[in-house]
C-alpha cells in the first residue's frame, strides 16, 4: 500500500494544493494485530472527504491524500505530540493510544505508545508525507509565486469529548489569523457563509500542525483548514455518502477555491 495518493491535475491552472491527511483507513499488519476487536475501520475516519473533494483537479488543482489512518500516526499532530488546545478537551497525539471519545484501542490499553515506536512511525509515515506535500507547495509556489494550502478534515456533528455543544456545518481555521494573508482568509469566510451553512472561524477548530507548520504568509504561502461537520454531506448517521448533501456542498467549495485563485492570480495582490 502506498502511503500516499497525489492527483496531478493535466496542467496546474490555480496556486492552490488539497491535503487530505485522515481520510485513510488503511494498517500496517503488526499494528492491526495489537488493536481491540471491532473498532475497525476507525469512525475517527475523516470519511469521504477525498471522494467530496475530486473535483478539483477538473480545476487544476493537485490533492494529496494520506491512505493509512490517523491511528498509525496523525499527520495533523505537532511532531513532539506537543497539545494543539489547552482547554480541557480530549486531545490525541502524533500515535494516539484512544479514540475521540478518550477509549483506549489497544487490546493492553496501553496509555502511550513507546517512544522507539513514535519514532519508527514517524519516520516511516508521518516525514514522507510532510516531505511530499512541502514538495508540492514548493512547485506550485515555484510556478505561481505563492500558494495556499487548504487543509481538509471533517468531524461527526456531536463529540462531547472536545466540544459540549454541537458543532457548526463548517469551521474554518487560520491559526489565529496567522497561517494566510487577511485577503485570504476574508474571502474564504465570504465564501463560506454564502452557502445557508453555518459557519465559525478559529472557534473550536483553529487548524492543526499541517496549518500551523506550512502557513507562513510572509513567505507568499498561506495555509487554511476547514472542518466540516460529516452531516453536511452524509447521511443523518453519519455513515454513508450523501450524493445529493454532497453535491451542494462540492458547488460551495468550487466557488471558494476559485474565489481563492483569483485572489491569488491577481497581480500585486501581496
């Protein structure tokens, strides 16, 4: 299994790149035999949220999708396994040892994964793909003369875990303000919020290590995730792919990511 799917679009047409880092499902053997019995394929699964997504490169846009799950490692999570929140929320780390909801999912439940270990999968799964996708933000920077990554993630409406309350439809995440140039990051929220979704920024999802780390704006490359709640383009269980929720989802995003390019193409824009 390859660690990673890149989907080259014929010719690049806009300065943007797609990561999708947890729609993966896939383990490697060992690691599978040392899991609880029916937890398998994990619902910490960002589900379908590459196939919501494959339209972009009819725009001219690459995506980058990781195949293995966020269960081997987490290719959002600070490399150290440094926390993203400091609010009380369950929090998973770079090889986490539960799920969302703070269940553990080893059968010896044990309460970290040993350090030799963190590292073997760091270097075999969470480096290769990072060196990837900075390959492509280069390139396309390259190419364009700046880049905006967009970070693409989905949750279950409710985790209880992390957040008391429901969570909004969509929830973009800028670091603070810190990871895209405000023109950016102002027209992805005009965007957004044209969709009769709802729509909060920074609140409770600012954008993870992928965000935070490829975001430097002084450089011309920007970075922006957006989180979206599973029922805005599955089923009400949260289960199946939704072809109709997902269509109307796919035309929002399609006009966000070309709002996005234009601001980008526009000359002088930064």
């Amino acid at each position: 299994m390859k660690l990673f799917d890149l989907i080259q679009p014929p010719v690049q047409k806009l300065p943007l790149v797609i990561s999708v880092p947890h729609a993966g499902t896939e383990f490697p053997a060992e690691l599978r035999a040392e899991l609880k019995p029916g937890l398998l394929p994990p619902d910490d699964t960002d589900w379908f949220v590459h196939q919501l997504y494959d339209f972009v490169t009819e725009l001219g846009i690459p995506l980058i999708k990781a195949n293995y799950s966020r269960w081997v490692v987490d290719l959002n999570r600070n490399p150290d396994s440094s926390p993203l929140y400091h609010d009380g929320r369950v929090l998973t780390g770079l090889c986490t040892t539960t799920t969302f909801l703070g269940e553990p999912i080893y059968q010896d439940e044990r309460a970290e994964v040993a350090a030799a270990e963190v590292a073997r999968r760091k270097a075999e799964y969470f480096e290769p793909y990072h060196e990837a996708l900075s390959q492509l933000l280069d390139d396309t920077q390259a190419r364009f003369g700046q880049v905006l990554l967009w970070d693409c993630h989905s949750i279950r409406r409710l985790v209880p875990a992390i957040n008391p309350e429901p969570f909004p439809d969509l929830i973009l995440g800028s670091a603070d303000e810190t990871s895209a140039a405000p023109e950016l990051i102002a027209t992805a929220l005009r965007e957004l919020a044209s969709g009769h979704y709802s729509l909060n920024h920074n609140t409770p999802f600012k954008g993870g290590y992928i965000t935070r780390h490829h975001g430097q704006p002084g450089r011309q490359r920007h970075a922006l995730q957006l989180e979206m709640s599973k029922d805005r383009y599955m089923d009400d269980a949260e289960q199946h792919y939704d072809p109709a929720r997902a269509g109307q989802m796919r035309v929002l995003l399609q006009q966000t990511l070309e709002a996005l390019g234009t601001v980008l193409l526009a000359p002088q824009t930064h």
